[in-house]
C-alpha cells in the first residue's frame, strides 16, 4: 500500500499553498462568501484605531486644500470672464456646499465606522456595489498618476534651484516630441513617484500625522509665496481691479458654472469621505471641523493663487501666471542664490502638498476601494501600491499634451459620481433613517436584507441611470460634441445637483413603491451601540439560522425594524 505522505505535491497544490500564503488578514470562522465581502480593513474599525480626532480633521482638509488644482481653481472662472471677487465668492459658496455633501456622507461612515465599499451596500447591494466601488477605483488610479506627475514639476524645480544645469531644454531628451514630457520631466516624476511609495506603507489612522505636518507647513510656504510676489511686483497687480467682462444672463450662468466646478471637484471626495470619517473617535469630531473647514481652506488657497498671479503680469508683463510652478521657474532665472533657496523651499512645500492630496484622494480611496473587489488577497496597503503602479505605467505624461482631452474627459465624468451620492445619501437619510444593520452588510447569503435580487438592488441602479441621463447630453457638450441644444448645456450647468437630485428623488420614490427590507419608522442611528465588530455568521455565539435574529420582522420584501 502506497505512503500518501510520499505524495508529491501537484501544480493545484502548490497553487492553494501560495494562495492561502498570500491571503490578507481575516476574522476566523468566515464562509467562502464571507472571504469576498470582508478583511481586516473593509470590517467596523474597531475602538483602537478610531484615532482621528476633530483637529485631525481640519489638519487634513487645511493639507489637501493647499495644492496645485486648487491654486488654479479661480484661474478659469477668471479667464471666462468673471472678476476677481466674484470668482472668489464661486469658491465660497462652491466649496460650502461641497462641505455640507461631505458631511453629509462622511456621517455615515463615523457613525458606523464603516467605508464607501461597504455603505455602498446598504443601497447597491451586496454584490451590485461592485460597479459603484470599480468605478471610484478606477478614477483614483488615473488621477494618481496624473498627480504625481504634477508632483514630478514640483521635484524639476527643487532639483533645478540647486544645479540650474537641470534643465528640460539642455538636458539631452530621448522621449519623442509629441509624447508630453522630457527625460528631464520624466525622471523628476519617477523621483517623486519613487519616493511616495513610503507613504502608502502606513495604515489610514497613522497618516493623519502627514496632514497635520502638511498643515503647518504648506500654508506658511504659499503665504511667503504670496508675499514674495506681491513685494516684487510693488502692489497686487491688475487683476484685483479689472471689472467683470460679463452681465445679464451670460454672467449670471457663468458664476453659476463656476460655484458648479468648486462642487464638481470635490465629486470624488464626496462619495469616499467614509473612508476617512470612520476613523474618527466620534461622529461630531467629523462634523463641524469638515463643514467649516472646507470652504475656509480653499477660499484662502484660491485668494491666495489670485493675488500671486495678479502679481506676476507687474513682474513679467504680458498675461498673467495661473500656474504658480511656472512661476517658480521664473523666480529661478531672475536671482541668485538666496531666490534660489526660496524657490527650494516653497516647491518643496507645493511637493508635499501633492504628496498629502495623492495618498488622500487616490492612494487610500483606490486602496479601500480595490480591497472591496477582492478582499482576501488585497487590503488598503497592497491596494494602495497597486494604485501607484498603474499610475506609473499608465504613463500621465501622455494625458497632459496639450491636443489631448483626456483630462477634461476625467473633470467632467466625475460629476457622474453624483448619482452614486445621490443614491447614498437617499438611501441613509430618507429610506432607512439612519438604520444600517451592519453585521448583515457583510452576509452573502440569499436571506440576508442586503441581498436584494441577486446581490443587486434594482431600484439603486435605475436611479442612478437616472441620475446620469439627466447629464449625458450637457456631458457630450463639456467633451467637445457639437451641435447640442442650449437646453441640454443649462441643465449639465447644474451639473452635480442635476445628478444628486434626480438620482435621490428617483431613490426614495422607487423604495417607497417597491420596499426595501430592514428600515426605521423613526430616526435610529445605532452605530455606537455596536460593540461585537465581528461579522463570522455564529460569533456571537448563537445559532443564528437563515432568516433569525436579525433584528427585525419578515414580511416578504417589506421588512422593518421592530
């Protein structure tokens, strides 16, 4: 008789042995279901990592909103012909409103402590979340690379004000002309690439110590920066007291346009503030420290990008500098040493500002959102890496030609993550008041009251539909399509709230139809009521049976809590 223990090991062997290797950490106890619902760091964070606090919160948002895109971000509503205060006052009212969506989102996610992949269940279903997470994650990776490659002109300044020999016009180049970068470019964005990766190692309630070192010094810098600028040019410079060029109706549409591209950009934080808000120690610590310091944040970031720029046509005449590394290159060849040095500092600064908005809104939303598509072998920190090598491979330099559109594709399509928050926001607030059973977010099975049809909630999709139809038309406009009706432009003008209304109406309405199960009469928040975070079927030490002990009455497809 044959010794079984003599066997070799055959290729399908070998292959489970590496896959159980290289599995993530999990709970014991869970289902072959359970392993593709749930890990570490998709399950409710537990006591001791709920470490962010109310001032960590405005640490982040004061460290994100100093960077580059927001620079700029009063630069086009400028160009299209609005004057400086109104385009400032676009910001205020913009990003005070992104700030309510935030919170607004964010609740659900400090309250639960819970992420964007896994509140997307309560409303997409356990396995219709899939799309709405894909699709987060794969906007986060293109925007990383896009980013960092941004983040690569930072490091070509801080190489080149110390060895002005670094420059992409003497350094020989080996990238073809219409490729969108040099080797100078290129090896400056691997540098910074290279040296993100860092980063990316922490977990999430560790990184909040980046934003709060972001937070002092970022701000300090732009303020020197603006200072610097406004000394050299002797005033504020033209902008500050040129008029609007537009009136009537044309300027009323076009501040209207302005406050929607504030909200538009904020359209992807939106949707993932839970994955952050559910670090927090408690749900008002990620209230009023977001919903003041948002709109507090950018507006003086804007302010600030208005006034250097103004500065910049007295300094350098002609038209004026939108672009503050541009500008930094300019301060480059006009000093000596001792400019030099502030060019250093300041683009060091603008550096870690991209750095912080990267692992913010990309590394760690991509990460969360890719431990969702495949929970047993990716957890936020692989997810954060793989992130990071798609951005590298997918080459940004050749999104940022100058006769490519991609980017105003990306600006664009992120509006449609509105529907997604519509959805969201209809399903916690107005269908299931506040109510989530959280262990059941977790449950594949057919009972559960997350499962819907198939995994997916029907009504969460046809309102998202509805959601992006209502902007499909304006959206083919935005892309370059001609020929679309006026019509169609006006209602895209109202952009995110066409989406966020449309979609959360169409919700509330489908659910009061068509009922979904495990609902409140009353308001009934019990996210801090939970203190058993496990989610393995019998871990409360039950038998809990298909159908038993969840909590609430079963009637068909109309259950509600008791």
């Amino acid at each position: 008789m044959a010794d079984l223990t003599d066997e070799k090991p055959t290729a399908g062997m070998r292959l489970r042995k590496f896959a159980d290797k290289i599995a993530v950490e999990a709970e014991p106890g869970l289902t072959a279901a359970q392993l593709m619902l749930t890990n570490h760091d998709l399950k409710p964070v537990e006591p001791a990592r709920r470490q962010w606090g109310p001032w960590n919160f405005v640490g982040f948002w004061v460290a994100d909103s100093f960077n580059i895109n927001t620079w700029m971000i009063s630069s086009s509503m400028i160009v299209n012909g609005l004057s400086w205060w109104q385009s400032w006052l676009c910001v205020w009212i913009g990003y005070a409103i992104a700030a309510c969506f935030i919170c607004a989102t964010g609740r659900i996610g400090a309250m639960y402590h819970i992420g964007f992949p896994v509140v997307s269940r309560s409303s997409f279903g356990i396995w219709g979340s899939l799309w709405p997470v894909f699709n987060r994650a794969a906007m986060a990776c293109v925007w990383y690379g896009v980013q960092a490659y941004i983040g690569g002109h930072c490091v070509y300044i801080m190489i080149r004000s110390i060895w002005t020999s670094w420059d992409r016009e003497t350094i020989p180049n080996t990238f073809p002309e219409d490729s969108g970068t040099t080797t100078a470019d290129f090896a400056s964005f691997f540098i910074f690439w290279l040296c993100s990766l860092p980063a990316i190692w922490f977990p999430v309630h560790q990184i909040r110590h980046l934003f709060t070192v972001k937070a002092y010094f970022v701000p300090a810098a732009g303020i020197a920066f603006l200072i610097w600028a406004v000394v050299r040019a002797g005033g504020v410079g033209p902008i500050v007291r040129q008029p609007s060029r537009l009136e009537g109706s044309e300027l009323a549409w076009e501040f209207v346009k302005g406050v929607m591209s504030s909200i538009a950009n904020f359209a992807t934080l939106i949707v993932n503030d839970p994955d952050f808000s559910r670090f927090a120690a408690k749900p008002k610590d990620a209230f009023w420290s977001q919903l003041f310091t948002i709109p507090i944040g950018f507006a003086v970031t804007s302010f600030i990008g208005i006034i250097v720029s103004s500065s910049s046509t007295i300094i350098y005449g002609g038209d004026p500098i939108w672009d503050p590394l541009s500008l930094l290159e300019r301060f480059i060849d006009d000093g000596g040493s001792a400019q030099r040095f502030g060019v250093f500092v300041i683009a060091t600064a603008f550096s870690l500002a991209q750095l912080g908005t990267n692992i913010a809104a990309n590394s760690v939303s991509a990460g969360t959102d890719m431990t969702a598509l495949l929970p047993r072998y990716i957890n936020i920190r692989r997810g954060g890496y793989i992130c990071a090598a798609i951005g590298l491979a997918m080459c940004p330099y050749n999104l940022l030609t100058t006769n490519n559109k991609f980017t105003t594709y990306l600006s664009a399509y992120s509006v449609f993550l509105s529907s997604i928050a519509g959805v969201m926001c209809s399903d916690y607030y107005l269908v299931r008041k506040g109510y989530l059973e959280v262990k059941e977010l977790y449950d594949g099975r057919k009972s559960g009251p997350y499962y819907f049809t198939m995994g997916f909630n029907w009504r969460a999709y046809a309102a998202y539909i509805g959601g992006i139809i209502i902007n499909v038309v304006g959206f083919a406009h935005a892309v370059g399509t001609p020929g679309i009706p006026i019509g169609a432009v006006y209602v895209y003008n109202l952009n995110f709230f066409g989406g966020f209304i449309v979609s959360s109406v169409m919700y509330w309405g489908l659910s009061k139809l068509f009922p979904v199960p495990a609902v409140s009469e009353t308001w009934m928040e019990v996210g801090d009521e939970i203190e058993d975070l496990r989610v393995a079927y019998n871990a409360s030490g039950d038998s809990q049976e298909e159908g038993d002990g969840l909590g609430y009455n079963e009637k068909g497809d109309d259950r509600k809590m008791v």
